[in-house]
C-alpha cells in the first residue's frame, strides 16, 4: 500500500499569487536566486495562517480572499508628480528614498552617505 503526502488546498489568493509570480519574476529587480527560494517556500507552505505560531494572530489565509495584481512601471506623468512633489522638500538636509506607485526610483531619491546593503 502506497501512502500519499496530504497535498494542501490552495486559495484563490496563492492561485493568483503564484501567477502572478510566474508572469513577473524576469521583471523583478533583486537577485533572482533569493527570489526563487523565497518563493518555493511560499510554494511549498502557502500564505500563514493560525497554525504557524509566529501568525496565530494574523491569519493571512483568512484575510487574502484574492490578490491585487502587481503595480506596473509609473508613467511618465506619475514620475513628474513626484519631482514637483519633491521639489517642495529639497532644502530639506537628508536621505530621500522616492516611491512611485509602489516602485524605486532612484533618479529622485537622494542616497548619498548610505551604505549598501
């Protein structure tokens, strides 16, 4: 008699998650082999839930009933209201790190002094 591992039900949220991964990963900045790893476990264990310790308060699983896609590249206008945002701060003496729609950018942000990681 052959014994099967039990195989996890996945949600709705790890279904669109894991597309989503799989259309995006070449686009994603970073080094690919933290991403990949990072995203076998998820593969392997799914989102958190009550019954890993460390999330028996925030039940991910319960919470993500979908995924939102990824936000795309800002445009162009989207970029120039940030810079006219900015202007509004740059006499301000400090590190400035620019998101825009949820990316980088690093021709606005201002990282001199700070050592990489």
């Amino acid at each position: 008699m052959t014994v099967q591992a039990a195989v996890p039900i996945r949600t709705a949220a790890e279904e669109q998650l894991t597309s989503g991964w799989q259309d995006a990963k070449g686009r994603l900045p970073g080094a690919a082999r933290l991403r990949q790893a990072a995203f076998e476990r998820f593969a392997k264990a799914g989102l958190p839930h009550r019954r890993v310790e460390e999330w028996k308060y925030t039940d991910l699983r319960a919470l993500m009933r979908d995924a939102k896609p990824l936000a795309g590249v800002p445009d162009a206008a989207a970029r120039e209201r940030a810079r006219s945002a900015g202007a509004a701060l740059a006499s301000i003496e400090a590190r400035r790190i620019v998101l825009v729609d949820g990316a980088f950018m690093p021709e606005l942000s201002d990282l001199s002094g700070s050592k990489p990681v």
